[in-house]
C-alpha cells in the first residue's frame, strides 16, 4: 500500500495523555518520520471534562480529513471514540480503531479521578454499548486501577470488536512505567493499516 493511499492515523488521547513520554505521542512522532498522515485531537484548555467538548475536539480534526481513517485512542479518549462514533456515523471513512485501556466510567475510579457523579454529569455516562461502525481492537491490561479484564472484555464484545489482554501493563501511560509501546504498531498491522 503505498503512502498515499494508507488512511490518516487520528490520535484520540485521554484526559491526561498530553505528554512527550506518553505512547501516544511517542507513536505518532515515529509514524510522522515514517512518512504516515498523524493528526492528533488537541487537549481541551476548557470544559476539560465535557464528553461533548472532547467529541467536538474529535469531529474537528476528523471533518478537515477526506480520505480514511484509523483511530487510536487511550482511556477516556477510547470513551470519546465511541460516543462520537454514534453521533457521527457516516461523516468519515473510519477503517479500525486500536482501542486501548478503556476505563471503566460506570463504576467508582480511584481517589483522585472524577467521580461518578462529575463524569454523569459532564455526559459520559452511560458508555455507549452497541456495535461500532468500524473494526477495532479492544486492548485491555490485567491490572489496570481504571477498569478490569472482564468490563474491558464485555466492551469489546458490545462495541463488536476484538479482545487483546496485554497483561500487567497497569493503565498503560508514564504513570504505571510505560513509554513507548512498540506493540501499538503491531496492534495497527493487525488492523491492516500500520
């Protein structure tokens, strides 16, 4: 396929992803030097927390794309993903999504997160559950503080996608050890578009 024809890779990162060491952002630097197509949604300077402000953000970078799309996205962003993909089914030619680590936004999250209440209110909640319009990979960690295997698994059965369990990877970000991912790029080739 040559690089003409391979579909724009979208960055979709979560609320706190907005760091050089973070995978996200470590992976779109080195398909940017490969020569790929990388747009990434910018973090939110207000209405942080809004699901709405965050599928705005999405829909921004994804309208000013005309050709396919891969999505990749983190945490709260793999929640953004979903919600905008019910709210914007046909605008874009989404061709798979690597969904990774999404939290588990119906059950209480560790102190220091938004509780319940802060993420209900800011429209969340409830996570869409019916099939994505667009292949993807649910990638899900054995000891993630913000979601667990099985919530992760029920996810990927709902949003019709595939279960990958990467094993103690915590929640996957600077936080819990992780900067580079070299299994994204994998993940993408399984995907068709890496």
């Amino acid at each position: 396929m040559s690089a003409t024809t391979e579909p724009v890779v979208v960055i979709v990162p979560g609320l706190r992803d907005h760091v050089e060491e973070h995978w996200q952002t470590l992976l779109a630097k080195r398909l940017t030097e490969a020569g790929r197509d990388v747009r990434t949604v910018p973090p939110l300077t207000r209405d942080r927390l809004s699901c709405e402000a965050g599928v705005a953000a999405l829909d921004k970078v994804m309208v000013q794309i005309a050709g396919p799309v891969v999505l990749v996205a983190h945490s709260a962003g793999v929640i953004t993903t979903v919600h905008w993909s019910r709210r914007h089914p046909a605008q874009v030619q989404v061709q798979g999504a690597l969904l990774v680590t999404p939290p588990d936004f119906e059950r209480p999250l560790p102190e220091g997160y938004p509780t319940a209440d802060v993420l209900d209110g800011n429209g969340w909640i409830p996570v869409p559950r019916s099939p994505l319009p667009f292949p993807a990979i649910v990638a899900v960690s054995s000891n993630d503080p913000l979601g667990t295997v099985g919530r992760g698994a029920e996810l990927a059965r709902n949003w019709g996608g595939r279960l990958v369990e990467l094993g103690d990877v915590g929640h996957l970000n600077p936080a819990s050890g992780h900067g580079p991912w070299p299994r994204a790029e994998e993940l993408l080739r399984e995907l068709g578009h890496s």
